[in-house]
C-alpha cells in the first residue's frame, strides 16, 4: 500500500482574479499562493518521511508550491506534465461571467466532452491512469510506501476518483480543494 498526499497549488494571480486555468497559460502563484506553498510544506512534512519523492505538474503554480514542500522533505521535485490541469481550451483566462454555455452533445456523457477545444475529463483521466502505471513500479519495479503529489483542482479530483477505485465519470466535483489544501489516500499499486 501506498500512502499518497495529495496538494493542490497555492492561490495564482488567476485565482485571485477568478480566471479559469487550464494548462495553455503558466501563471505564478500570488503573495497569498507562496504562504500557502509555505503551510502545505509544513503540514507535508508531518505526515510522510523525510526524502520522499515529490511528483509535480510541471507548469509553474504547480512547481512553485512544490518547492517548499521538497525542501522540507530533503527531496526532489520529480516534474510531469501528466498532473497538469485540464486543458480548458478557449475558456482559459476568461472569468464565469465571460463564458458561453455550450450543449452537451446527444448521447455523450458530460465528462466525455471536450469542451471549447480543450480536454475531457476522460483525457485527463487516460494522462493520470499512465502516471499511477510509472508510479506502480517506480521503486525498484515496486510502488514506492509514500509519495506527493502536486497538481491542480480537476485534475486531482480525477486522480482521487482513480485512487479510490472509481472511473472519471465518477468524479466527485463536490470535493472541496482549497488552494494549498493536503488530502491523503492510500492506493494498493498496480493500475488504477
């Protein structure tokens, strides 16, 4: 069994200014961001050992909230581009007021859909389920006892459903994660 820890980025600018992100734009992490990379280390740090690996999203808000936490562990920050945020297509940037709704296409569950050009829960899901393959044999062809991981609200949404057994479609977008906020799972390895 595999003990994971779970952290979503610390507030962006966009955050602050209610802009959807995706991945197409890199913002960093405000003021209030970079405190709360800071507390996230810090409550990390009481709950896994010393040197245990970091796997992060690698775009920027990601990355930055990561840092402090492989300091805390003496660890490394192992970047990957499957824990980025869904790629939300031209919705990125704009705020809730900015948007147009669009149709669910007939027969299509919502979280196939590829709204705006971008991904779909389904594709975010495929990047995560080839991330917890790596993860299942990356400690000598085991998976390691511990592990962090840093990302991004939807996208951790879908890797917690996979963790816990359940499919994409089965996301539960009624779980709050806070900027910063850590959540723990334990994952028996192998494929999710």
């Amino acid at each position: 069994m595999t003990r994971i820890v779970l952290v979503r980025h610390g507030q962006s600018t966009w955050n602050l200014e209610h802009r959807l992100q995706g991945q197409r734009m890199d913002v960093p992490l405000s003021p209030l961001g970079r405190d709360q990379a800071t507390a996230a280390a810090s409550t990390v740090a009481g709950l896994v050992d010393r040197s245990t690996p970091v796997f992060s999203s690698d775009q920027d808000r990601a990355l930055q909230t990561a840092a402090p936490i492989a300091a805390a562990l003496a660890s490394t920050i192992h970047p990957d581009p499957r824990l980025r945020e869904q790629d939300l297509g031209r919705m990125e940037g704009l705020t809730p007021d900015q948007l147009t709704p669009e149709p669910i296409p007939e027969g299509v569950d919502i979280a196939d859909v590829r709204w705006a050009g971008g991904e779909s829960l389904a594709d975010v899901a495929a990047r995560s389920r080839s991330f917890l393959a790596d993860l299942a044999v990356s400690e000598n062809g085991h998976a390691p006892d511990q592990a962090v991981i840093v990302g991004h609200g939807d996208a951790l949404r879908v890797l917690i459903a996979l963790l816990d057994g359940r499919s994409h479609r089965e996301c539960d977008f009624n779980l709050v994660l806070g900027n910063g906020d850590v959540i723990t799972r334990t994952w028996p390895g192998g494929s999710a």
